[in-house]
C-alpha cells in the first residue's frame, strides 16, 4: 500500500477540537459484552446485550430500556450481536440479530435470529435471514457469483417465514431439538484372517476417513469400534472418542486380531459393552451400528437372528458394508449382510481400496449433509447468516453469512422481489469469512455496490464490491491483518453519494497489533481505486488494534463536510481510545484524540465500537463509543 496525499495524518497537528472530552452520558450493564456492537439514534444509542439476547434503547434523558421485554431469552443463543440501521428523514429502522444454535439429530444449525425495531424500540418485524435461501440449492453460478432466488415475503409464504424464524425461540418443538443426545455410532470391524494386513489398513483408513467427515459437520457425533476376530474387542469407546485428536489416533495403532469371524457377538458386544450409560451411552441418543466385513460368520457361538432380535436393539440403525468376493460371491454371506442392515443400508464393494467410492453417500446417511469435499459443503447450516448486517434506502437488506459453504462465506441480499446470494463462489477459498462486514455504497442514481469484507481471504484478507454481475476484490498487505473486518462509506461531501471507502486492519502488526486503516477513494469510472491511503494511531502504542471500528459520524465541526471516528481499544494497556477525523475537501485530517483518562474513567477496550448521530432541532451532534460492558455518549 501506498500512503496517499489526500490525507493529512499526522495525529499532532491538532486543528482544533470538536468534541467534548467528558461523556455527557454513561450506560452500563450486567454484559460484559454490552457496548460490543451499537448504534445511535438522534436521541441516544441502541446497545444488544450479546449474553442475554436483548436488545436495550438507552436514551439521554433516562437509563437502557429493554426493547421488546416480553420476548423470552432464545434457547440455543450464542454470544454474537449485530445492529445496523437505516435513518430516512425523521424515520429511524434498528436491525438487531442474534445468533441461535439448534440442533436437530444428528446435525447443527447456527444462524441469525433477527428483528427489526423503529426509533422507539417498536417491533416491526421478526424474521431468520438464511429461510431467505434455498438450503439444497446446488446451482450457484461460479461465473457472476451470484445465486438468484424468487422473493418469499409476499402472503402466506411470509407468514411462514415469520413462523420459521419465531421457532428457534419460541417453539417447544425446536426446544426438544436442541436438547438433543446427539449421535452414537459404533463401527464393527472385521478384523479376521481372510483379510490381508494391506486391506486392514484400509478399512481403519476408511474409518478414519468417516470419523474425520463426520466430525466437519457434526459436533454432536460420538464414535466407537469393536473388532472381532479371534476375540471381540473394543479398540475405541464412546468415552474416548470425545477427545477427536486422541480417538483418530487410536485407529491408527489398531492391531488386527486374524482368525474367525465372529459378526454377532461383536454386534451383541456393542449392544451390552459400548451402547450403555457406564460407557457413556446416552438413553435417548440416535444410535447406529455399522459392520464392515469381507465374509460370512465363522466360529461363532452366537447366532446372528438371535442378535438381532435382542430388546436393546429396537432404535439402533444398522448399515453393513460388504467388501470383496467372500461378500458378492456367497449366498449366505450376502443374507447375513442383508439381514444386519436396514432396508437399503447394505453397500457392496469389490474390494477394500475401493471403500472411499462409498465414502460421500455414508457421511451424506450419517448425518444429512453432503460431503463438503464435493463443492456443497454444510452450505447454510453453519452461516451465521446476521453476523453482520445493513439496511439500505431502498428497503434492500444485506446479512454477512460468515460459515456460508465451508466458511468461504457471502451475503445474502434481500430487496423488495428478490433474493441473491453474493460469494466468491461455493468452491472459493475455505475459511475466508466472506460476510464477516458488509456495507453499500451509492455511486450515482440507481447504482449501488454491495460491498463486503472476508478477513481471512488468501490470509491476507479481503474487501468484495459487487455490482450487478461484476465483482471486484481490493486485498490486503499482511497475514494475519484482519483486512476488511471493518468497513464504513464515507459520504464526506454530503451529496448522498460515497466518495471512499475506509477499510479496518486491526491486527496489522510492526511492533505489536497497532493496526491501521487503508482509505480508497472512487474514480469518476466508479470504481474505487486500488492504492489507498493510510490512517494510522499513535505510533508509540502498540498492540492498539488501531481500526477495530469505524463510523461516519457527521459534521461535528460544522464544515459542511462528514467526519469519521476510528476506534483503537487496546491503547494503553487495553485501556482504548478513539481518534477523530475531520472531513475536508480534499479528504480527512487528524482532529483529536479522546481517552478514559481524559475523563477519569477506568475503562476496558474503549473504543472497541463507535457510532454517531447528527445534529436535530432538540439535539446537539453527538458520538457514541462501546466499551467492556458500557456505552459513553459525547457530544
């Protein structure tokens, strides 16, 4: 990156001081999370509490007031907020969603249950952004990178929707799912003579292999595997299959015992030894057995009828998978197979290397979702769809879903007839967060940008503008910088049109994470351009996380022109700070610097969140700033 000279950025030169350095209001609570994500209205500040699910309107005149109190803490919540919203003459909208996680069988759901609020904390609507998309949509266009869906707001289908996005809190039904059991299952291995120690290595590879997959998408599944063969043993408990790292392992040193093939007492000894409390079995857990075998049953003095028909088995799901000739050539061997697994759970393969052909539609049967090795991913159930959020003039909402397709991410884009799912494409990079920040910018009448940043992109991270069919990425410098986590528009001439781009690298390091903030600026070709320049803190503090927020905060100094705040809350032993910029027509310049010490105030992480709020007739231009577990208001 190249440092511009648009920008004057030597914090020093003060050209005077537009905000007061003693909050006129502090609002705190029992969350230390409180203060983490918020947004002002023109006569105090909307604050989520992450922990509790709420979300609290605190206003100058009186304390936080909860928004919406009759609404009951979501089962299932996780501790991540976000608020964004959308101020249009005298009408203010406050987007809040909160991230819920559900389980159903053998699988997870984690995504954003969101609301949305007038000025006042009036309930407008409630609603799941991920029931937006297709779930098994399997044709996402790789070329524009987008996905087109019919809009399902209108009539009945909105009702439901509302009913859907109601259930993660309200239902009993979702209640039930999520105090699940989760998922046992226990593989029965054939560990005989008739199988070579080339093909045993095989079959632990393919369990491994399941293990592994399965535990992708599934974090409620427990394993366990008993061979049989001169003996029956357990090689792995459900109790040691809690720790994944040290259970693969084991299956890696299993020894195979050689001689018989005794099928029904090892499926007896998963039914008496692995499937009970002792041994970590839960009652009213999903149980399957899986026997993987290359022949029929010798020297056993169980029969396998008998087996089968025990009281312990009634609720087990069973699959066999039948390796080789002693399988495909044998009558009898492929009646056992058939009678040990459920109607169309009985696979045949040719032989042992020939296990991982099976290996996608297993992992598919265990746990409902699709190999993510295939391109598809856990796709949405896993999207955290609401991790970010924004609202537009036109009505239009953008939600970051962050886990989208493997983690690579997206947006979910929702206006008034339509839905479009906005990504690199579902086989992008894994891991890039795309979604973790999103924002718009409007470039002229009836064109807007989407825009979005994926932190962990290429490693260096990233910032996506989409535009129609078009898409561009502006990267980062560093690994590990955390380029795009924050991003803010910036309107600096007040003509309702951006002008740049301001995008945070919090964990941009020299020293420590000092971090910085890389301004780009959008040509008269509508594009923004790719050398931008650098907003940076103190240079004497390190470790700052100078750019963990960003906000346009108005014309405080009275210019006519827009200026910015930018939040550090690691300055001064994670004490915080925030830095003021004042708009110019050329750009910004370094205004002030404001501290808890300025005040006398012992905070922690000020700074971490910033918001501001114009001027009105009752009210004077003010900003707000979060800190751990409270909010400050200036003015």
């Amino acid at each position: 990156m190249y440092r511009g000279l648009l920008f004057t950025i030597v914090i020093y030169s003060v050209t005077g001081f537009n905000i007061k350095k003693s909050p006129v209001k502090n609002f705190t609570n029992g969350d230390p999370l409180f203060g983490q994500t918020i947004i002002q209205s023109t006569d105090g500040v909307f604050v989520p509490s992450p922990k509790l699910g709420k979300l609290f309107r605190c206003t100058l005149e009186n304390e936080c007031v909860e928004v919406n109190s009759d609404d009951k803490k979501p089962k299932g919540l996780r501790p991540v907020a976000s608020v964004s919203s959308l101020t249009s003459g005298e009408e203010q909208h406050v987007m809040m969603c909160n991230q819920i996680r559900v389980k159903q069988s053998a699988t997870e759901d984690l995504n954003g249950d969101c609301k949305l609020v007038d000025s006042t904390g009036k309930f407008i609507k409630k609603f799941n952004p991920v029931a937006l998309v297709n779930n098994n949509n399997n044709n996402n266009n790789n070329n524009n990178n987008n996905n087109h869906y019919q809009a399902r707001w209108i009539g009945q289908d909105q009702r439901r929707m509302r009913r859907d996005a109601q259930s993660h809190s309200d239902t009993k039904d979702k209640d039930k799912d999520y105090d699940d059991a989760g998922t046992e299952i226990a593989f029965v291995l054939d560990g005989s003579g008739s199988i070579t120690p080339d093909d045993f290595q095989r079959a632990k590879d393919f369990i491994y292999n399941v293990m592994s997959n399965v535990w992708k998408t599934c974090f409620n599944c427990d394993f366990a595997i008993v061979q049989y063969g001169l003996e029956i043993r357990t090689e792995l408990s459900l109790l040691d299959s809690k720790n994944h790292a040290r259970a693969l392992l084991k299956v890696k040193e299993i020894q195979q015992l050689g001689k018989l093939t005794m099928t029904a007492s090892a499926i007896h000894h998963v039914l008496t030894d692995i499937f009970i409390p002792e041994n970590g079995s839960k009652n009213n857990s999903r149980k399957i057995i899986i026997v993987l075998s290359d022949g029929k049953i010798l020297g056993d003095p169980m029969k396998l009828t008998d087996v089968l028909n025990m009281p312990q088995m009634k609720g087990v799901t069973r699959y066999s998978i039948g390796v080789g000739e002693g399988i495909l050539n044998d009558t009898q061997a492929i009646k056992e197979m058939t009678q040990i697994a459920d109607p169309d759970k009985f696979y045949k393969v040719s032989n042992y290397a020939a296990l991982n052909d099976i290996l996608s539609s297993l992992q598919q049967n265990l746990t409902g979702i699709e190999d993510s090795q295939q391109g598809g991913g856990f796709q949405f159930q896993l999207a955290e769809a609401g991790f970010s959020s924004h609202l537009m003039q036109d009505n239009s909402f953008l939600f970051g879903a962050v886990g989208a397709y493997g983690w690579s991410g997206g947006v979910i884009l929702q206006s008034d007839k339509t839905v479009k799912f906005l990504n690199d494409s579902n086989n992008g990079p894994k891991f890039s967060y795309l979604g973790y920040s999103v924002t718009s910018a409007k470039v002229r009448p009836g064109k807007t940008f989407y825009i979005s940043g994926a932190p962990r992109y290429n490693l260096t991270g990233g910032v996506f503008i989409f535009s129609g069919s078009e898409k561009y990425v502006l990267q980062g410098d560093q690994v590990g910088s955390y380029f795009g986590s924050v991003l803010c528009t910036l309107d600096i001439d007040r003509n309702q049109y951006t002008d740049y781009l301001l995008v945070g690298a919090p964990h941009f390091h020299q020293s420590g994470e000092e971090g910085k903030v890389l301004v780009y600026r959008l040509n008269q070709e509508d594009r923004f351009e790719s050398v931008a320049t650098e907003l940076q803190g103190d240079t004497k503090q390190t470790f700052a996380r100078f750019g963990a927020a960003i906000a346009s905060i108005g014309d405080i100094d009275g210019n006519k022109f827009t200026d910015v705040a930018v939040g550090a809350p690691l300055e001064a032993d994670s004490s915080g700070s925030i830095y003021i910029y004042n708009g110019f027509r050329d750009g910004l310049r370094f205004s002030q610097k404001i501290s808890p010490s300025d005040f006398g105030m012992k905070l922690v992480h000020f700074g971490q969140s910033v918001s501001g709020a114009p001027a009105t007739a009752s009210n004077k231009a003010s900003i707000a700033v979060g800190s751990q577990g409270g909010v400050h208001v200036f003015e």
